[in-house]
C-alpha cells in the first residue's frame, strides 16, 4: 500500500472503532476486519488500520490462537480438531494455527511431567491425554449399565466431543482393562 490514496482521517476513525472493540475483549484481525466492514470502512482503510494495530501489537492472531486453545482445553477434554475448527471459524489462518499449536507444544516439551501441558499437546500423545480426561466422567455417567452398552455409549461420546475411533476405541479400552473385576461389573 502507498498510502497516498488512502483517506488518513478515516484511517483514524477505523482505528478508534477498532480500539473501541479490543477494549472489551481480544480479537482476531478478520473479526476485526469484519466488524469494521459493517461499520462501512472500505477495504483499503481497514487494511491501514489494522496493519498499524498489528505492528504495535494489539494484534496477533498467533497469541490470540494460543490463548484460546489453552482456555478451550482449560475448560473442557475435547479434540484438537474442534479447537482448530473453532478457530478457523474465527479467521485464523493455517499458518497462525499451526505457529500457535507449535507453540504450545514446544512449552510442553520444556515440561514434561505437568499433567496440565500434556493436553495442550497437538500429537497423539496430547489427543490421548484429553480423551483420557474426558471419559472418567462419562464412564461415571454409565455405571449402571451393561458393560458393551457403557463401552457403546462412551466411545460414542468421545466422538461426539471430536476424538477419531481409534483414540476413542483405545481409551474406553484402557479405562475398561484399568478397572478392577468388581469395577467391570459396575460397568
């Protein structure tokens, strides 16, 4: 952008909506974008803005990612794959997701034994964390039942929160050989 076809002032105005904006919460840049959109900012003059914005740093989809997956995962056991899908939903691209995911698990790897970094992992080992966590309080829910129905009803679960078959299948399946015989007849 040269700039010398670009109205400064609103430039200005784009701005200041967008500060308003940050003010009550963090956003990404395309939530930004949008938001400035409907309050009829042109393209151009979106762009400036928020590419002032982002050289000082209010904004930064990496660290937007990265405190959202950590506040997703904080809250609930579920899938990386619902957590990437829910940030792509917001305007993080690929490249963002993938640096802020990179991120997480080079913090992981500098602690290895906290139980909590171990789920924010993105590999097998992290998917296996969450459903593992996921699945102690659903397996509570279904301890009145026929074994085969729990082992149904809990693998279907974990699907339902993302997991693909197989971590769900082998989770349920730890969980299962883990209980003791009197445990497995509870189940």
């Amino acid at each position: 952008m040269d700039g010398t076809n670009i109205d400064t002032a609103a430039v200005e105005r784009a701005r200041e909506v967008a500060l308003r904006s940050l003010e009550r919460t963090r956003k990404t840049r395309r939530e930004l974008e949008r938001r400035l959109a409907t309050k009829g900012f042109d393209a151009p003059t979106v762009a400036a803005a928020l590419d002032r914005l982002q050289r000082v740093g209010l904004i930064d989809d990496v660290e937007y990612a990265r405190a959202f997956v950590r506040s997703k995962l904080a809250r609930r056991a579920v899938a990386l794959r619902v957590v990437e899908g829910q940030l792509a939903a917001r305007g993080i691209s690929p490249a963002d997701r993938a640096a802020a995911l990179a991120s997480l698990d080079a913090e992981a790897a500098r602690e290895p034994g906290d139980p909590e970094v171990a789920l924010r992992r993105s590999g097998g080992a992290g998917e296996r964390a969450r459903a593992d966590q996921a699945l102690a309080p659903i397996l509570r829910r279904y301890r009145g039942l026929d074994p085969r129905e729990a082992r149904g009803k809990a693998q279907a679960a974990l699907l339902r929160r993302g997991f693909d078959y197989a971590t769900a299948r082998e989770a349920v399946a730890a969980a299962l050989d883990q209980a003791s015989p009197g445990d497995a007849e509870v189940l």
